[in-house]
C-alpha cells in the first residue's frame, strides 16, 4: 500500500509526515473501478453517471444526501454467489446490511435466502414474500413474540444462540405442534477483522455458544434431548470486512472437529454447516477483495479436506454474505456545504448529511473513499476530511483523502461502498431526515425507501 508523501507543498508538511491518508491518486478524475458499483462511469461533460443517470439530474429528483443504488450490480452479486457456491451450497443474505421489500424481491428472484435478527426485518422479508422456508433468524436475544411469529411462520431455521435459547424455541414449537429446524451457534476461539484474525481473547463477547470447555457439545446434547427441535447444523460467524481466510481455516476446522465428536458421541452426523458471512469490500483503492468463486472454492477444499480425515459425510455448506453483496453496489451523494481550510493541517468539507446516512466512521473507525463528482477539475489535490453537519467533532463521514482545491459550495461529492450498513443504521440525530435510498437501473431511478420527511418525525412525537 502506498502511504508516500503527496507533492502538494509545504502546507500539508506536518500532517503529510504522519502518514494516516493515502498519497492522491495520479488522477482525480479517474473512478477506481474497485470502489465504484459497476455501472458507475462519467460522461462527456465528467459528471458521473449511475445506470445512465447523471448525478445532477439524480440529485435534482432525488436531492441529497440520498444513497444511489446500482441494481444490476446488486443483482449479478447475488448470482456470482450463488453460482460460486453451487446448488450444493446455501447463500443466505444478511439483511441487516440494507433491507428493504424491493432488495427481498430482487434476492427471490435471484434464488438467494435470507438472514434476519429482528421481528422488523423478518416482517419486510414474509411482506415482500420472502418464503419462510427460505429464511434464518438469528440474533443473541431473540423475544419469545419474536420466536413465536418466526415458528407460526414456518421459519426455516432458527440459530440458536444460548442455553435458554435452547429451551425456548424447544417449548414454543412444541406448543405449535411443529419440530423447529435449527442449528447452534458455536464460538470457535477465532476472532477475524480486515487483515487480521486473533486466535485467542474471542470467548468474551455475548454471541454464540463457546466451543472450549465442551460448552457447544452440552448444547448439541441438549438440543438433540428435545422433540421440539430439529438440529441441522452447526454455526460460525467470526467477524466482519475479513481478507484473509485464515480465519476461515481456522473456524471450519473447529466446526467439522465438533461434527466428528457428535457423531462419536450420538452416532448422528449433522447435514449442514454455515460458515457465517464477514467478507471484505473495497471500501479505498487499497483494499483488495477475494471474488465470490475464490471464496467458494476455498471454503468447500477446507471442509472437504477435514471432513475427509475426520471420515465424516461433507455437509452441506451455507454462507452469509451481507456486506459483500450490497456494500459496493451504492454510494452516497451530498452536496458541500461550508469549506474551512485549515492552515497547516487540512481542509474540512461539510456536507448535508453525515454520521446519521454514515455512522461506520465514527463507530469503527471506517475508511472511505470519496470523488468530486459533478464535474471534473484539473486543480491540485488538496487534503481534505469530509464532514457532517452534525452537532459532534467526531462527526466525520471520511476522515482523510483528497479533492480538487477549486472544490466550491453547491458541488456534488460522492463516497462509494456505502450499501451496506449506512442506511441500515441511520439515526435521527439532530431530527436529521434520513435519506432514500433509490435504485438506479437501465437509465430509469425510483425510491426503494423514501426520504424522511418532517411530518414523518411529527407523527412519532406525540406528546
Ligand atoms: C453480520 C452477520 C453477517 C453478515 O456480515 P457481513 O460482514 O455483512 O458479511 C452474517 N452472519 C451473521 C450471523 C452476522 O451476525
């Protein structure tokens, strides 16, 4: 990766020899194809076009901020999984990347399943006609209301998460008459996040059911104990934006080792794994993203491999891919605000959204990219941070990278990769409106979730 000192001069000279910002690239105009969603280009005039559509007349329509959703791409992610995996895998997208009724119908028709983990999210997906059996509901602290639509629903699996858990779903399927398909969720000891994984230290958090200390194997022998439960599997989720399928070794080795002591012990082998979702975007031009078939080919040689040596039947493989279906397919447009160059350090470029449409900066320390993209410019690179007009300093929708120095109030700046987990955790904060999201497809743009309004907000308060 590049972190070599830009030319601009000796303004930026403090904040260059710190090196947490990318060099600029040679070109600002040019869009890394890396980070954009695929039929993102610019046009005659430099402005850039989604689908067909310029962002001005997008922004015009729409207003903005408002995210800008590529759904052909969307689409041809959903079949380069599901043709990666194969008919003897199972790719259920996470939902709480973005759901909406039109991403349920566009996941249908693109024969993909659905994760959920709240009562919200499985109502959008049997709404939109999500069949049940296509559906996994997940989460740590499930309601018993929750558990009881999932189950009246006919819900194809539940994960389940905890002891009580267990229990639970047991004695509310029984009292439905039905056997409740689920699997466990086991805590592997792996911990993965970018480019690293952590063996260790991973126990203590509130998800699963840790392995270690025969946990998950009480759990299996509890869950195969009750006639309202029908155990299909295992479940491993180590983590999120992950390159490196170590973690993934890792993680499948543990899950099938668990499969060869259950069937030592029960004489039952388990016909499914998942293997969770976590798989990295290219959120920068530095992050380099394994494509769906290589994750396949190399997730099915690992469980093949150790089921062999464990002699055990290769169970049938699911997978979870939420940020890596939907994350590339969107950006997000604003309009610049107020520009405050900051002597010697940076300039700062307020934009009318900010930790409300994108809050993964302030969370997580999130890197975005961004791009002057209502026009080109063949100014200097100037150093910028992207910010809100939040009542926060930490505020900030992208915390270092450049843009043209003739930058000007009233231009249109986009930030790409932003599908999944904007929109899907957007806040109120300062009674901000949240943006839409529109789909953008064959030179024709509608809202898939309108834009907030302030009657929207009135109507909630109603003191
Ligand atoms: C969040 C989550 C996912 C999806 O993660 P991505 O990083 O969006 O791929 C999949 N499975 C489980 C259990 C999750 O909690």
């Amino acid at each position: 990766m590049s972190r070599s000192a830009h030319p601009a001069g000796p303004r930026h000279a403090d904040v260059l020899t710190e090196g947490h910002y990318s060099a600029p690239a040679a070109d600002l105009n040019v869009l890394d194809e890396k980070v954009w969603s695929r039929t993102v280009t610019r046009d005659a005039d430099g402005a850039l076009t989604v689908g067909g559509i310029t962002v001005a007349r997008l922004a015009e329509e729409f207003g903005t901020p408002a995210y800008f959703l590529d759904e052909s791409d969307f689409r041809a992610r959903c079949r380069a999984w599901s043709e990666a995996f194969g008919p003897d895998a199972d790719v259920f997208y996470a939902g709480k990347a973005f759901l909406s009724r039109a991403v349920v119908r566009w996941l249908k028709e693109e024969g993909l399943n659905l994760d959920v983990c709240s009562g919200g999210e499985l109502t959008t997906a049997l709404d939109a006609g999500m069949p049940a059996e296509r559906i996994a509901f997940h989460g740590n602290n499930k309601t018993v209301a929750e558990i009881e639509r999932a189950v009246e629903a006919g819900i194809g699996r539940i994960v389940l998460d905890s002891f009580q858990e267990i229990v639970r779903v047991a004695h509310i399927a029984q009292r439905h008459g039905v056997r409740q398909r689920v699997q466990i969720r086991v805590t592997v000891g792996v911990e993965a996040h970018t480019h690293e994984f952590i063996a260790t230290a991973h126990e203590d958090q509130k998800f699963g059911i840790a392995l270690a200390d025969g946990q998950a194997a009480e759990a299996v022998r509890r869950a195969l104990s009750l006639d309202g439960l029908d155990l299909i599997g295992v479940h491993s989720h180590i983590g999120s934006q992950i390159f490196d399928m170590a973690g993934f070794e890792v993680s499948a080795r543990r899950v099938v080792q668990l499969l060869a002591e259950i069937r030592d012990e029960h004489g039952v082998e388990l016909p499914e794994i998942d293997l969770g979702g976590g798989l990295g975007i290219a959120y920068t031009s530095e992050d380099d993203p394994r494509e769906p078939h290589e994750i396949a080919k190399a997730l099915s040689d690992i469980v093949t491999r150790e089921c062999e040596s464990a002699k055990l039947r290769t169970p049938r493989i699911s997978v979870e891919p939420g940020r890596a279906i939907v994350g590339p397919t969107a950006f997000t447009l604003y309009e610049v605000g107020t520009i405050k160059p900051l002597e010697g350090l940076r300039t700062y470029v307020s934009v009318d959204g900010g930790m409300s449409d994108n809050i993964r900066t302030a969370l997580y320390d999130a890197e975005y990219s961004v791009a002057l993209v209502s026009r080109t410019s063949d100014a200097e690179p100037m150093l910028v941070r992207v910010v809100g007009k939040h009542c926060e300093s930490g505020d900030i929708v992208v915390k270092d990278a450049f843009l043209p120095a003739d930058l000007a109030p009233g231009d249109l700046i986009a930030v790409p990769a932003t599908g999944a987990y904007c929109r899907s955790m957007a806040s109120n904060y300062n009674h901000a409106l949240r943006p839409p999201v529109v789909a953008v497809r064959d030179g024709e743009a509608r809202a898939i979730v309108r834009r907030e309004t302030e009657e929207d907000l009135l109507r909630l308060d109603v003191g």
